[in-house]
C-alpha cells in the first residue's frame, strides 16, 4: 500500500482530523465493549504529543441525516475517550463551518465531533459537505478500516480536499495484517468463515479457495454447503437457492471444504433449549443446528495447529448461547494456541474473542467487519484508493496558518 502516513508528517502547529471508527455498542447509552475506541488512542497521542490540535469524529449507529437523537450521540464515546486518555475530551455539535470552538484550538487541544452522519450529504460522499469540513483541517487522517469500504464525505471526498490526506496506524496496521495474510502468507494457509448467509460471503469463499489451503465454514453457510452434499440440516438456517453454487465450489475445489460431521441441535432457538449432539445425517427434521459437535472439532482442530496462517471471520456457533458455545470456544482457543499468524475480523468475531478471553493469543484483531470481508475478496477499498491516489500526487506545501 503507497500512502502517506500520519508518522510520516509533521502535525506540529497544525490542526489535524481524524475519521477514526468509534462505532461501539451501545445498551441504554452505556458502551458494552470499548475495543475500537481504545484501538483509535494511538494516532491521537501521537499527533497530540508532536503538537498538533486534534479533531476526531466518527459514525455511531444509523442516525437519520440531519436529525441528532440521544441514541446516536457520540457523548458516551467521548467520555470513554477522555477517560483513556485522562483528560477532558469537549464534545462540538454543528462543527461542519467551524465557529468559535475552532478558530480557538491550541496546539495540545482534543475536541470530538458529533456524530459525522448526522450531517446532509455524508452517505453520498458529497463534494460541498466534504470541501467545507477540509477547510477546518491542515492535516486530514483516516484511521477507520472498518469504514474503508464505505465511498463517504468523511472517508473518501475529504481525503480529496484536505491539503494533506494520510493514513493513521490503525489504517496502515491493518493493511499491512491483511496483506501479511493474505498475499504472502506462511503455509497452510486456513480460513474460517462463518455466518448467516451464504449469499452475502459467497464471492469472497470464491476468492479465498483459490488462495487457501482449507476453507472450514460455519453457521447458515455449513448448512447450506451441508445440503449441497446431501446431508440433513433439519428446519436450520441455509439458502437452498445457492445449494448448486455451493455444490460446485464443493466439486471445484475438493478436499480443501471440510464439512461437519456431526452437530449439536436443539429443538427451539433459545439460551435455555435442550442440545442434543447428532451426526449430520441423523438431524431430525424439525431439528435446529446451533453449533459444531464433537468429532467436528476434534477433526478441525488438527488443521488449525497445523497452519501457518489462519484467518477467522465468524463463530461457528450461536456461542452468545453457553449451551452452543463449546464449537466456536474451541475453535478460539485452537486458533489462540497456534504457532501460526491469526488475524480476525468481524463484529461477532470480536464479541467471541472477548468472551472467551483469547485477545492475547490472536497475531492480529482487525476492528473491521464489511472492510475485512470485502478485502479478503480482493475488492478496492476506496479510503484506501483514495489515500493512493493522494500519494501520487505532487503535493504542495501547507498554506493554511500555523496555530496560535
């Protein structure tokens, strides 16, 4: 990846924006798990302590453009910010034209920026809104991977108009994992790919056979590979539609798809519903398929010891569920143990790792979830392409005034 980063420039006297990814999640107001908050403390500190001002905004939930509600506040976040970095951290509404609070920034200052999808015009990308938000900024930093694959005003157009536009070391640090991964990785190489449906990954499980070694998938995408093989998948999640896709993905690339050979299955979808451990082709009809069983596992866990590089995107399992939790906890745990370079990506990925407490043990936790999946199929990121594009240009020097 050609692109300037953050480390490469000299903020010192200069006002710097970051879009970082603090989209968090939220019960009743109370962040539940703070990971990409404390993953954005570093381009922060750094551009802080070589003296620059910072402003940093991100999107948080869905929010209506143009209509700011309690839920979808960045309050909670810079909260929990400021308490990282043990300082006071102003929350600005209404930032897009500057005002007071910034022809005041010193160099040292911290402020965050409400919500940036509230704003008219940030899902579209638009030119105006992106133009009038890199006239607050010397600096322009993107550091939300998890936002990369995203084409919006604060992602991509801004990094166009800013008079300089870099990458943080979120950014740059989860390029490099993903590249490590995946281009030149140590062998085997084995993904883990799991999820609802087989639709919205079935590109990327494409992509992927031809680049790994093993492909073990999980959830509704084991089952709709599990009827494409003639196994039995009782009233489970599957898309029967793509059975000859998934057949064909089975014929093309034999032996590198191992399916389950057994599940645990319960009668009802819930916390307290009776598992029952089956082989595949004894699931009842009126069965539901809720985790891997045993000789599953036992028969994965052979292949994760054995890489040399594992990418995980998805639990194996309703682990949220204690009962359904034991394929995607040992899965974790394998993974954890390896020798091999891990990299893991994805919204429930996360939640997973966290639960069973196995952060140390992965090489590489990538905080994004569509980004991390549209990479692994090989698509162009356009905050990325954007920040190229930049790179190539003949920059001229900053003419916006130093800070007070």
């Amino acid at each position: 990846m050609d692109f300037l980063r953050l480390s490469d420039v000299d903020v010192h006297g200069k006002r710097v924006f970051i879009r970082a990814d603090l989209n968090v999640p939220l019960d009743n107001g109370h962040i539940t798990d703070d990971t990409r908050i404390r993953a954005s403390v570093p381009a922060i500190h750094d551009a802080l302590t070589r003296g620059a001002s910072v402003m940093v905004t991100s999107h948080l939930g869905r929010p209506v453009e143009g209509k700011l509600t309690k839920a979808d506040t960045l309050e909670p976040v810079a909260a929990r910010l400021g308490e990282l970095m043990r300082r006071e951290v102003r929350l600005i509404r209404d930032w897009v034209n500057g005002g007071v609070w910034h022809s005041s920034l010193a160099m040292g200052d911290l402020v965050m920026l409400e919500n940036c999808r509230v704003n008219p015009g940030e899902k579209d990308d638009s030119v105006p809104l992106a133009r009038q938000m890199a006239n607050l900024c010397d600096v322009y930093c993107n550091d939300a991977f998890g936002t990369a694959h995203r084409p919006e005003a604060t992602t991509h157009a801004m990094a166009l108009y800013a008079p300089v536009a870099c990458a943080g070391p979120l950014l740059a640090g989860e390029l490099e994992a993903l590249g490590k991964a995946l281009d030149a990785p140590a062998r085997p190489l084995v993904a883990i790919v799991a999820g609802a449906k087989v639709s919205t990954k079935l590109a990327i499980l494409r992509t992927l056979l031809a680049k790994v070694d093993t492909l073990i998938v999980g959830g509704g995408i084991a089952n709709t590979f599990i009827l494409a093989a003639g196994g039995r998948i009782g009233k489970s999640l599957a898309e029967p539609d793509l059975v000859p896709e998934a057949r064909s993905l089975l014929d093309e690339f034999a032996g590198r798809i191992p399916l389950p050979v057994d599940a645990v299955c319960a009668k009802r979808f819930a916390a307290d519903a009776a598992p029952a451990i089956k082989a595949i082709d004894e699931v009842a009809d009126d069965d539901l398929i809720l985790d891997i069983g045993t000789n599953t596992v036992a028969m994965l866990l052979p292949l994760i010891a054995g890489a040399g590089t594992i990418v995980w995107n998805g639990p194996v399992g309703v682990f949220e569920f204690d009962a359904f939790a034991h394929g995607t906890r040992a899965l974790a745990d394998a993974i954890a143990a390896a020798p091999a370079f891990s990299i893991a990506g994805g919204g429930d990925t996360l939640a997973a790792i966290a639960k069973f407490g196995v952060t140390g043990g992965i090489g590489y936790i990538s905080t994004g979830g569509g980004a991390f999946l549209e990479f692994l199929e090989g698509r162009t990121l356009p905050a990325v392409e954007v920040l190229e594009r930049r790179a190539r240009e003949v920059s001229a020097p900053l003419t916006a005034s130093p800070i007070p």
